[in-house]
C-alpha cells in the first residue's frame, strides 16, 4: 500500500497552528513554513503588547487579567511554535532561522517541479 504524501493546501491561517500534532504532521512541509511565519508573527505582535502593557502598568492602571491575558497568550504561541518546528526539524534536519518570501518561492518552486515530473 502506498503512503499517501502531503498535499499542499489552498489556505493556511493562524488558527491552524491549534490543530492536535496528529493533523499538524500531515501539512505539506511548504504550509508548515507558512503556519510557522504566522505563528512567529503573531508571537512577536502579543511579546509587544505584553511589554507595553507591562510598561504601560507603572504609570497607569493595568489590571493584572489583561496583563495575564497578554503572557498567557504569548506563551500559548509559544508552545505552538515549538510543536510545528519539532515538526519542520524531524522532516527537514533544521529549523529555518528566518522564513521570507525568497524561501517560500524556492521550495513552492520545487514542488511545482516535482509534480510537474509525474507524481
């Protein structure tokens, strides 16, 4: 019986990144890359808000459940991120430092290739 292989999809958002591992691990390489830019991103923007809040907290009043909200979130995409690139480490040998759109384009462009020579 033949291995069914990961297919690209027409869409990958943000809310993808909750999936359990079990669905994670079928994406395509090439949509885990955007899942991880994504996660990345929206990581960064809730480290900024979680230290503007912090800071914000000294000169006026911040209730401590948006301070919680802003760490809880920043540690649950954390924790995302850690599953989807322990996924991109076992397939590829390595975790891209950086995923920019030069990277996309080359492996789109592989895979494309591939297909293009008979699946």
């Amino acid at each position: 019986m033949r291995k069914l292989r990961p297919q690209l999809k027409d869409f990958i958002h943000l809310d993808q990144c909750e999936l359990p591992f079990s669905e994670l691990i079928l994406f395509h390489t090439y949509d885990l890359l955007i899942l991880v830019r994504l996660v990345r991103e929206e990581r960064t923007n809730c480290y900024n808000l979680m230290r503007t809040v912090q800071k914000g907290a000294k000169t006026i009043e911040v209730d401590s459940e948006t301070l919680a909200f802003a760490e809880s979130e920043y540690r649950r995409y954390t924790g995302r991120l850690r599953v989807l690139e322990g996924i991109l480490i076992d397939r590829m040998g390595y975790k891209p430092k950086r995923i920019d759109d030069k990277l996309l384009k080359s492996l789109k462009l592989k895979v494309e290739r591939w297909k293009g020579n008979g699946e």
